[in-house]
C-alpha cells in the first residue's frame, strides 16, 4: 500500500557492504561543498505545494512522453540543476507538450460528452475506473477544455486527511486531485467533499481521479466511470498525432500490429505509438521497421519463465548428483559427497546480473558476475580465467551478446526487464542483495552506465506500482558519495511519479524524521528534496525541517539542507515558500536546530546583491510582485532581523538599507517600501533595527530618502501603531 512504505519491498535499510561504510564515514566527517560558491539564488513566483508554474501536465497512466531516460551531465556523473528539474517535471502528470498531446489525440470514452456537460455546470468532477483505462488523460482533457491555468494538487501519505485541508484553491484554476495512490479513500470522502467546496467557492474547478466511487447525489458531482477504449483507437489516435494521418494508417493496417494489440490496454497502446515513431525514423524498410515493433512489444513473460524452470531442473539433477557411491566394487558401497558444478544456479545468476548491468562493458560485468554468485552461494563456473567454452558461449546461454562496443547486451530489446519482473516475482528473498549487490558492482563501471543501471530501477519500481526498488537505492547508494550522483535524480524523479510518489515521499519522511542512517543519508535526503522541491516546494520542505533540526549534531546534514534549500529556492516559483517556511522556522519556539539554520540562510539569502549594490530578493521582487510578494520577503527579513545575533541582522539589513540611494527605478523603490513595511510591521525588533539603520545612512550620507521612510517605519511599530488598523482594542 502507498500510504505503508515500510512494508514495502527493500524500504528498510540493507547491510551497508564494506565501501558504503568506508564511504559513510568519509561523509559524515567532510561536510558537503555547494558549487555555487554559496551565493542563494532566489525565484520569482509565488508557489503553494503544487507545480503553480508548470501549465499543463497530465498524461495516461503509466505514459511517460518521450520515456523515461538518465540524461548524464558533465563527465563526472552530476546533473546541473537545470537538467535535474527538466527531468524530474518530465517524471510528473503534468507538462505543456503533454497537454498538447492529450488535447490532438484523446480518444473520448463511452459517455464522455455527457460528464464534459455536467461537469461544465458542477465545476467539479470525479473520474474512476482501472489502471491503464485512460481516467487521467481523461482528466486532463476535460480540465484544459476549461481553459482555466491547470494545476495539481498533490496529497501526502501519512498526514491527516491525505492534508487536503492545507491543498491551494486559488480563483478561476483548474485542479487535478489524484487519489489513485492511496486505495481505498472511504475514510477521506469529508476532506474531498471540503476541499471541493473550497475549490468551487473560489470560481475554480476540480476533477478527482480515484480507481473507485460511490456517488452521493448530495456532492452534485460529475461522475464517469471511464470503460477502457479499444487499444486500436487508442493507438491510431496517438500515431496520427505523432506521424500524421497517412502513416499512422498504414502502421494501423498491418496485420502484424493490429494482433499484437489484440486485448491490449490504452496505456500499451500508448507505448506502442510511440515505439512505432522511433522506429519509424529510421531508413529501413516497412517490414524491418515493423519487425523491431514486434521485438520491443512481444511477451517475453512465457519465455523467460520456461527458461527459468529449464535452469531450475538443470540445478536440481545437478544437486543429485552431488552424491555418489564411494568405494564401488569393494563391497563398501557408501554415499560419498561430491562437490560439482550446479549449471543451473550459475547460468540464472549470470541472466539476472545480466538484466541489472546491461550495456555496462564486459570487463567489468564478468567480476561483477562471480561475486553476485558468491553473494548467493552458487559455485563459480569457471575455476580459471580460460575455463569454460568462452564469453560468447556462455552469454548465449542467456540469450545476450557482446556489441562492437564491447558491451554486454541482450539480443532483444526489453528482454531484460522482464527477466528482472520474473525475479521480482518469483524470488522475493533475492531482491535486497540484488540490491547489495549491485552497490558494489556499479562502483566497477562508467559513470555514465551508473545512471543507467539506477534507471533500471526506476522502471522496475514503475512496472510493478512498488517503491521497493527506489526506496532500496535510495538507502544503498545514496550513501556512498560515489554512487549518490547517480542515486538522487532518479529518487526525486519517483518522489514526484503519479503512482510511486505517495509511498516514496512517505519514506523520505521516515529517514529525515528518524536520522537513523547517519549524516550521509541525511546527505541523501536533503540533495533528493532539493531536486523534486523545485516542483513540489512544500513537500521537501517538511522534509528538510527535520534534518535541520539535527544540524548543530552534523555540519555536513546541515551543508546540504542548505544547498538544498538554494537549490529550490533557484525556481521562480517556489522561492516565495521557502522565504516564508524559513521565517517560520527561525520563529520555532522552541529554537530547535531548524531556528539556527534558517536565520544562517536568512542572512545569506537577503545579503546576496546584484552588481549595482541592490539586494537580489528586492531586484526579483521588483521585476516580478506576483511571483516573489512583497510580503514574503518581508516576513523573512523580519525574522533575520528578530534574532539574537547583531552582526547578522546588521548584514542581513546592509543592502536594504543602501537600498534607497541606489534604487533610481518606481519598481524597485515601491518594491523595497512595500518589504520594509512589512518587515517593520511583523516584529517590534525588526522595526527598531530598520530605524535605526536608516537613521545612520540618513545622517551619515545625507540620504533623503532613508530620512523619508524613517517615519513611516515607526508608523508600524506593533507596539505603536494605531490598534485600528490591526483590529486590536484601545
């Protein structure tokens, strides 16, 4: 279940092998580096726990537009944080091409039009049906017929009511609510029916998207129950939009494809289209493009299973024939144990290490390959390093090959992904040292193919609806500092997938609330909420609080809350809620170790300037009100300034403070009025502190008007001001 992480898969914890711990160590005692010299970077758009700045982003179940793909950065395996963000947006529902696509290729369900009718005049919709029916895309097209802003509302496990309570309602937007991930939602119906008044209330719309529903004609909602269409419109539908029509119909006539979608499910389909255009790129002839559509798309499930129970028999006579007769002839005749080679465990290790170091070169599979069948107590084949009858006999045994290139692969694209589902299935004892194991054996290889082993992983978890996979990455690799590079895009990707992220987010929330694997899963932590909080801020947030708390005990956690923290607030969007989460917990009463941190990146974040001097918050805020509100950046200032720690206010307040003489532009002194208001307005101490610096610019440089903003400063004193305007009492 989603909202039980724990009971998953390779959630918890595995025995770190010996480089981890090594690794471990070296993290715990170095703390992290930000290759941005320190310098905070903020956005320019308000943002609540949603992607307010993504319009768009919906696609079918288990559709991913252009896969799911590691794109490695520079040469030593980092990711800029641009790429980062690109790939984990591309991970969510939402995104503008995605909506585009929705919109040229949906193919409407049974009774479609009449819910797009009375959803028009309930403003709120509920879409149910199985997984893999198309109820997203079916979402998502009738929220972008609304042409209101599309945004998503993201629930939490864990929290009371899924917190829909604190989901964003802003006027005239269109929501989608996707309630899939947490099963069985009878308990939540009261938080649905509140937020849906919430969202009605404030002129927007809102469709729910559940695998279940009962309606209750009280709700006045619009229900569709979504009938899977027939995997051909599906699949014509989408080729059309990707190849055009005169192409997508000779793809749709082929005998060869329509059989392989026979009994198929829209989001296979889907798959199928956009196979068809990759292979459709290619020079080769019809027939040949047609041939490789049916090599991804054929079932291997049939196959790998008769493969594994050929292999399991052959083990087993293998097992038997472990003991013989010793001393025939002599009347002695005893059972004699005799140590022989078990083929068949040997040639099963070899497919399954096979299936997770794919395209990896073969100098560095083979070791690697040895060592997972010590892992498992299987004899090694081969007694020296000519035994056997050669590479390529032996890795045809499995059904792989060695390219020009020097890499193992298997003959068949997509074979071995299966092989890994028929581990999963059947040997679910096996999975957390194949994980264990493939810590070890990624440290062998490329950079490059790290990510792509890691990947692997991800799609596994994706097939199978089980975070296991990811979970274990996180806590196998993201601890060694060398494997972590590789182990952090692909868990931020997952904490914001459709039907993953639930469960994953929920276990991130079990590692930074507990801190029981050290300061270099807290490391871990941090860096994967600084990558999926650029798309759901309030989310890693919460996390990141609770590493901070445990800061002062670790320099190193506290390092990479803060480069976590920079890396979110680099978005426009979310920059707003970090400013303000950081204000809140400067404010905690009981100064625990979040306090101190955040006044620590107040004080950076609202000194970092521009060339001409300007304080870079007042500059955004300027070009932008509506993304980075005045009022936010107020409430941060006041909380920097509100801190027992002088020399920090006093460089915390410099720049505004010499902000009066340098801002020469209507935007950019209303902007720095409207922040010093409100931070004089928030804290008794703030206000004193920003008079008295004005005061000293005031007479010391003869700033005019640093001396004309002194009053009205005053004016908000909390102590002073006129109770009236605060709704207090005479």
């Amino acid at each position: 279940m989603a909202e039980r992480p724990q009971d998953a898969p390779g959630a918890e914890e595995p025995p770190a092998p010996e480089p981890e711990q090594e690794e471990q160590g070296r993290a715990e005692r170095e703390p992290s580096v930000r290759p941005d010299g320190g310098e905070a970077a903020p956005g320019r758009e308000k943002a609540a726990n949603t992607a307010a700045d993504n319009y768009g982003q919906l696609v079918q179940d288990a559709v991913i537009y252009g896969g799911m793909h590691i794109h490695t950065g520079p040469a030593d395996g980092l990711y800029s944080r641009a790429e980062a963000t690109r790939l984990v947006r591309e991970a969510r529902r939402l995104d503008p091409r995605r909506v585009e696509a929705v919109r040229a290729s949906f193919v409407r369900p049974e009774h479609y039009l009449r819910f797009e009718r009375e959803f028009r005049d309930a403003r709120v919709g509920v879409v149910a049906g199985p997984s893999g029916a198309g109820r997203a895309v079916t979402a998502v097209y009738a929220l972008d017929r609304t042409r209101l802003p599309l945004r998503e509302a993201v629930p939490e496990a864990g929290e009371r009511d899924l917190g829909l309570g604190r989901l964003p309602a802003e006027p005239d937007h269109a929501y989608l609510l996707d309630l899939t991930p947490f099963g069985d939602i009878t308990g939540q119906r009261a938080a649905v029916r509140e937020y849906a008044r919430r969202v009605r209330a404030c002129g927007g719309r809102l469709v729910v998207v559940a695998g279940a529903w009962r309606e209750d004609p009280a709700d006045d909602y619009a229900c569709l129950e979504v009938e899977p269409v027939p995997a051909e419109r599906v699949f014509h539908g989408h080729l059309r939009h990707l190849i055009g029509e005169e192409r997508a119909a000779r793809w749709s006539a082929a005998p060869e494809v329509r059989g392989l979608l026979t009994g198929e499910t829209p989001d296979r389909a889907v798959r199928m289209a956009k196979q068809v255009q990759r292979s459709a790129s290619s020079e080769s002839a019809f027939a040949v493009q047609v041939e490789e559509v049916l090599g991804v798309f054929r079932n291997y499930a049939a196959e790998v299973r008769t493969w594994f129970q050929e292999h399991e028999k052959a083990a087993a006579q293998a097992e038997g024939n472990r003991y013989g007769p010793r001393g025939a002839g002599d009347g002695r005749d005893r059972p004699e144990r005799r140590e022989e080679l078990r083929a068949g465990d040997y040639q099963r290790v070899l497919i399954e290490a096979v299936a997770v170091l794919e395209g990896c070169p073969s100098d560095a599979v083979l070791p690697q390959v040895d060592e997972l069948a010590k892992a498992w107590s299987v004899p090694v084949q081969f007694s020296s390093p000519i035994s056997g009858g050669g590479l390529t006999a032996m890795l045809a045994e499995v059904g792989s090959v060695v390219d020009a290139e020097d890499r193992i692969r298997f003959r068949r694209p997509g074979f071995g992904d299966v092989v890994l589902d028929h581990l999963w299935h059947e040997y679910p004892k096996a999975r957390r040292s194949l994980l264990t194991w493939s810590n070890r054996a990624v440290r062998e290889i490329p950079v490059r193919e790290r990510g792509e082993v890691a990947e692997r992983w991800l799609r596994l978890a994706d097939r199978q609806g089980d975070p296991g996979p990811v979970n274990g990455l996180l806590v196998a690799w993201g601890r060694d500092r060398v494997l972590r590079p590789a182990a952090v895009p692909v868990v931020a990707r997952a904490a914001v997938h459709g039907r993953l992220g639930p469960a994953v987010r929920a276990y991130l929330y079990r590692l930074a609330e507990g801190g029981r694997g050290g300061a270099a899963t807290d490391i871990a932590v941090a860096q994967v909420c600084g990558q999926y909080g650029r798309v759901e801020p309030g989310s890693a947030l919460v996390r990141l609080r609770l590493i901070a708390d445990r800061a002062p005990a670790s320099e190193s956690g506290g390092a990479a809350v803060s480069e976590a923290l920079d890396s979110i607030a680099e978005e426009p969007a979310p920059c707003a809620e970090v400013l303000r989460e950081l204000a809140a917990w400067a404010d905690d009463p009981e100064q625990r170790g979040r306090a101190d941190l955040a006044r620590g990146h107040l004080y950076r974040m609202l000194s970092a300037a521009d060339g001409r001097g300007l304080p870079l918050l007042l500059v955004r805020t300027a070009d932008e009100p509506a993304g980075i509100p005045a009022d936010a950046v107020g409430a941060a200032l006041a909380a920097a300034l509100s801190g027992a720690d002088p020399e920090g206010a006093e460089r915390a307040l410099g720049g505004w403070a010499d902000a009066p003489a340098l801002a020469p532009r209507g935007r950019e002194r209303a902007a720095l009025e409207a922040v010093l208001l409100h931070a004089a307005s928030a804290s008794p101490a703030a206000n004193v502190r920003i008079a008295r610096l004005l005061g000293r610019r005031a007479r010391d440089r003869g700033d005019l008007r640093a001396a004309e903003l002194i009053g009205r400063i005053a004016a908000h004193d909390p102590f002073t001001r006129n109770p009236e305007s605060v709704g207090g009492e005479v």
